[in-house]
C-alpha cells in the first residue's frame, strides 16, 4: 500500500491522518465544519498532505468516520420521512415495548418517536412467525398508500411488516410498487436493513436508516466527488459501527450502520494497540471536544453487541433512548467531552453536559464567541492547558474568557472563586466518567481489577491518570498519535460485515436444513459487502442468539465453521449451557433450549502487530522545558508541575509527576505519585509511585 488516510469528523474537532508506505504517520486537527462537514475534511487532508510532502494522486485509500448520522438522528433534522406498516401496527414505535427506564417516576416522559403518527400509514397484508401468508397483500390498498406518499412530499419511506425478517417478500413487493410510481424516493425495507425479530427495534432501525439516508447518501458522494476534484481519486470507505470498512455505496444503502462508526475506530485503535503490549484486558477510554466513549477488549478483541441506544433521554438507563438494532462495537458514551458546558442545578450541584459548545462558537477559551463554561475552561484555569503549549491550528486559549466563563456559569451561582469553580467542574466530569466506566463494567458481568487503560481523544490525556486512581487500575497507556486516535483506528481495520437474521428453533426439535441454508445465505450476503472493498483472504466467524424458554432475551454463543449434522442440537445445548454459566454463574436444569437469531461475520485477514517490549532505561534523560502550577487532585493544592515536550522524551525515559506532558493535539498530565516512562513504540506508559 501507498500513502492512506484517516478521517474522523468528530463534534468539536475533526481529524485526519496520513500514513505513508514506510508506516510514519502525520497528522491535524481542524474545527469541525457543522454546515458543511466534507469542508472541514478537505480543508483538513489538504494541510497535513502538505505537511507531509504528499501528493493526494498518490493516496490509495482513504477511510472516513463520521458523527453525522448520529448527529441527524439526535437533532431531528434527517429527511420528512413516512412508515408504512401492516394494518393494526401503526403504533408499534410509540407504545414501545411497555418498559419504563424509570419504575416509579409517575410523570415519565418517554422519548418521542422518531416518525410522528400522521406520518405512518398501513397496509392490509399479514405474516405468521414462519413467515406463511396469513393475509395477502392488498395491492391496490397499497397503491392508494403510495399515492398519499407522493402527495404528501416525502423524501424517503420506511416499511416495516409484521414477521418480514422471516420472509420478505411483501416489504419487497411494496418495494417495487413504490418505485415504479416515485422513482426518485428513498426507501428502506426491514427485511434488509434489519431481518430480527423485535419488531419494536426492528421498526425503529428501518425507520432510522429511511431518516438519514437521503442526508448520508448526498454527503457521501459529495465528499466523493470533492474529494476527486482535488486529485484523490483513491477509492473512498467508511467505517462502520461493527469497527469494520465499507464502500461509499454500501454505506449510503444502510447508513444506519455509520451510527456509531467514529467511535467504533477508537476501539479498534485501543485493540491494536492491546495486541501489541499483550494486555487481554484493556478498558478503552475515548474523550474528545463533545463526549467520552468507554469499551471493553478482551483477548485484543472490542466487546460488540447487537442493539443499542441512540439519543437516551436519562443519563446511564436503558430503556431512554431510541433502539438500534445493528451490529455495533458495544460502549457507554456520555456527555463529558472538552466542551461539554458546565451548569448549576437547581438543587446548587454542578451538572456537565450533554450539550456541547462543540466547534461553533467551541469553548470560551477558543475566544471564537462562545461564553458557556466547558471542561477546557477549567483545564485552562488548572493549568492542565496553557495557550503557549495547546497547539490547536489557528487556536490561540484566553485565560481571561475562560476565567469570566467559568464566573458566570459556576462560581457566581455557588458563591465560588474562579479556581475552585474549576475544581468543582473537573471533579464533577472526572466522576462522570468513572462512574460510566463502572456501570458499563457491571453491566457486562466485569471487574476492572487488573484492567490496563488505553487513552486516547484530545482530551482523555488530560484526564486518564485521574480516572486511572479513582478506578484502581495500576496500569495506563497513553500512545503516540493519541489525539487523533479514532483516524489512526481507521487505518488499522478490516473489511468485514456482520449479516444478522431471526430464525427460530429448538435443541429438542433442532432444524438442521433450516439452519444450513440460512447460515449459507448469511455467509454470502456478508462476503459480497467486503468483496465490494477488497479481494484479500478472508475470514468468516459465527454465532448464534440463545436463551431458556420462558425468557425474553438471549446470550451470544459462538459457533464452529461447517454444517450441521444430526449430532449439532447436542453440541449447541452444551455450548450454550458453558455461556451460560460463564455469564451467571449456574445453568438451569430441565429446561427447553432455543435459538433465536443468527450471525455471520465476514473479515479480511490482517497481520498481526508487532509487539513491543518493554522499556525503562533509568540513565535516559528528561529535558524539561519549564514548570507551571498545576490543580493536583491527589494533593488537593496547586503544585509546580515539570513542563515537558513529549518528542523530547527519549526511549526508556522516566517522567515523575507532578508534570504536563505536551505535544501538538493532547496533553497528559501526571498527578505526585505517577510516572510515565516511554516505550520504543511512542507510547507512555503510566502507574503509581511505590509508596
């Protein structure tokens, strides 16, 4: 491979790598261009290819992330899009599934649907759950639904019917109805977008990828063709929220997939990064300009699931957001970025985000308009940042604007100081973020004892060794390039594509043709997306869905290559009980076993990373450029911390805190009783003094 690039458009800042044939990597960060997002791109990889002597005709790929799918979903601002459901199920997304995130609030709101009902229409047709006609479908109803379509100037359409992942015949047939009357609409069927059962999550993704599909697909190409005219004519991929690449075409047909997709690169990026120092148990901890992202890895390999949440309403409770059924790299990400803004409640306690001063105006101490009192503020007022040393293009930090900031927004409403207002706000984040990193622990059955952090994002630097102590973890990684960590994940991720379908059966009564054929059609469906993008060799794993009977919802199996034969019901009941026990503890006796849904994940094969040994060379020198005061929370006072540029840590260095470590896109900061030494890959490697 030639010169590739990676392009993470974030909510503050977005990011964009070069890595050249010999492996060296260049790299910057630009504000996020909110009107135009492809503006802050191109602008971006036009200045690090100077940088970098590259010549854009040179490049031969370049792989991009992007928030705005996300962004779309949360702000309402995708296209006037209508549902067309089976006649009786208008209403599936808004009575939900009677759950209540929070049990006893008698005057909970639940989140809003993302169609409104004078936007979902019916059709007469029905489906059992073996996917045999019940109802046939009512052609003519169905013309006279695309007529009001039409009239009604909807931009894109989503159909969900009942039982459809099982058989998708009538979603296609209404398919081609509607295209053969409106050619120019999007439309979204569920039987592609999202063959699972649920029909709750499953309406809700159809209707999701129908949103933003018209928005995704005019920027993708837009990109595209920008891109091209500049002289890149290098093919273009996006990465999904499974951590894997895409084609610019397959990722406009299923955009839904993007949802997650920037932060799906940090955690490949922490996962690589796990391989190379042989740490099996990693806790990944992301925070840029708009939020925190935390995963777990194990075995060099990012958790993933198959459902998630968009948007939730209520910090940390499931059931408050919007349901996405797709297969994502599984994280807990809050509102806890550089410039989530900080407030005072009306109880007097500090409360940190979700809204962000984001890249426009971006925090007071941008001095580019905004006013609000962020996370960066009071970074700036504790001395973990300071305007001779950020190194942001065209950035230059006001002390004094963040300082008014942080009166007006904090200090006035509690009677506080500047300084101690600061205090409040960087604990008050600090314990957000640990508090995430706690629950997502939990909720996955883990004990972060033994846990290595890897930190990365402009700002997780700033507060990982904080988060390192309050967590109990004796180790902390903090790489070279960690900045632009989740662009530098892009370049290191496969081609690959997760095809998931419902498809019921019973360890007693186990349909073996069923599920061979199913599996095999899994496999090509899978394998056709990544051969979309690459010819390499491939990998393919599986995995089925299973449960007890009687209940609701099922734990992953994985399942070995080759067809199953009449000794397969068998082999599946003892592995699911091994899952079993392995996530509660105990099986259950004498209960029927089922299998719900199935997965298959096709990969191209990457090398595997070199690994690094590790260094600690006790006469390597530390040339300190400097010293300012800086908030040490362990000491609760302001202590002169040593100043010092991280390209002049040698290999093997030792750092004893307290101490600012600086470099062009983050800064780490080390607290009394830590040390940082630097490995020969860049990385800094983080514990606690021996007391």
């Amino acid at each position: 491979m030639g010169a590739r690039i990676g392009a993470d458009v974030g909510g503050t800042f977005t990011d964009i790598v070069i890595e050249r044939a010999d492996g060296s990597l260049h790299s910057t960060k630009v504000l996020t261009t909110h009107d135009a997002p492809e503006q802050g791109i191109l602008d971006g990889i036009s200045q690090v290819a100077t940088e970098a002597g590259v010549d854009l005709a040179d490049v031969d790929q370049i792989i991009h992330g992007t928030t705005l799918a996300t962004n779309a979903l949360i702000e309402r601002r995708g296209a006037r899009t209508a549902l067309v459901t089976t006649a009786g199920f208008r209403d599936v997304i808004e009575t939900r599934t009677e759950g209540r995130f929070e049990q006893y609030d008698l005057d909970i709101v639940l989140p809003s649907p993302l169609i409104e009902r004078k936007d979902r229409l019916t059709v007469t047709e029905r489906l059992n759950a073996r996917g045999e006609t019940l109802v046939p479908f009512d052609e003519a109803e169905a013309r006279a639904v695309i007529a009001t379509i039409g009239d009604g100037g909807y931009e894109s359409v989503a159909v969900g019917f009942i039982h459809a992942y099982r058989n998708g015949a009538h979603e296609e047939r209404f398919r081609d109805l509607l295209l053969a009357a409106l050619p120019d609409i999007a439309v979204s069927i569920s039987s592609d977008v999202s063959p699972q059962m649920r029909e709750y999550e499953r309406f809700n993704t159809v209707c999701a990828n129908a949103y933003v599909q018209p928005l995704m697909a005019s920027y993708l190409l837009r990109l595209r063709d920008e891109l091209a005219t500049r002289g890149a004519t290098a093919p273009l991929y996006l990465i999904h929220s499974g951590g894997g690449l895409m084609s610019v075409d397959s990722a406009a047909a299923f955009p839904v997939r993007l949802v997650e997709s920037g932060p799906a690169g940090g955690a490949i990026f922490a996962a690589d990064l796990a391989h190379r120092y042989g740490r099996d148990r990693v806790l990944s901890y992301d925070m840029g300009g708009t939020t925190a992202k935390i995963s777990l890895i194990e075995d060099f390999t990012p958790q993933t699931a198959k459902t998630f949440e968009v948007d939730r309403s209520a910090r940390f409770k499931k059931g408050s957001g919007m349901p996405i059924s797709i297969p994502v790299i599984e994280m807990i990400e809050i509102g806890a970025g550089g410039g989530s803004i900080a407030s005072v409640d009306a109880l007097g306690q500090i409360r940190i985000g979700p809204h962000s001063a984001g890249s426009e105006p971006g925090p007071a101490a941008y001095d580019l308009g905004g006013t609000d009192a962020t996370v960066t503020d009071a970074n700036l007022e504790l001395g973990r940042l300071h305007p001779d040393t950020f190194g942001a293009t065209g950035i230059t930090l006001s002390p004094t604007e963040a300082a008014r900031a942080i009166d007006r927004g904090v200090g006035q409403a509690l009677g506080l100081d500047t300084h101690t207002a600061a205090i409040g706000i960087a604990e008050v984040v600090d314990e957000n973020m640990t508090n995430a990193a706690r629950v997502h622990a939990v909720e996955n059955g883990r004990d972060l004892v033994g846990y290595t952090m890897i930190a990365f994002g402009g700002g997780a630097p700033l507060h990982a060794a904080r988060l390192m102590d309050k967590l109990g973890l004796d180790e902390l990684i903090v790489p070279s390039g960690a900045g632009v960590g989740s662009a530098i994940g892009f370049l290191r991720a496969p081609f690959s594509y997760e095809a998931i379908r419902s498809f019921y059966t019973t360890t007693k009564d186990f349909d073996a043709a069923g599920a061979n054929a199913m599996l095999a059609e899994l496999a090509a469906e899978a394998t056709s997306f990544v051969r979309a993008g690459t010819d390499a060799p491939i990998t393919i794993s599986r995995q089925v869905a299973m449960r007890y009977k009687g209940q609701g919802w099922e734990i992953p199996v994985t399942i070995d290559d080759g067809e199953f034969d009449e000794f397969a019901a068998e082999a599946l009941a003892t592995a699911f009980t091994k899952a079993y026990i392995e996530f509660f503890g105990r099986a259950i006796d004498d209960l029927a076993i089922e299998a719900v849904s199935w997965a298959v994940r096709v990969s191209s094969v990457e090398d595997a990373p070199e690994p690094v040994a590790l260094s600690s060379d006790a006469d390597a020198s530390v040339a300190v450029s400097g010293s300012r005061p800086i908030y040490d929370p362990s000491e609760r006072a302001d202590t002169a911390a040593a100043v010092i540029h991280r390209d002049a840590v040698a290999v093997g260095a030792r750092v004893d805190g307290p101490a600012v470590i600086v470099e062009q896109q983050t800064t780490t900061v080390l607290a009394g009783h830590h040390v940082a030494v630097m490995q020969p890959d860049g990385s800094l490697l983080v514990t606690r003094r021996a007391s």
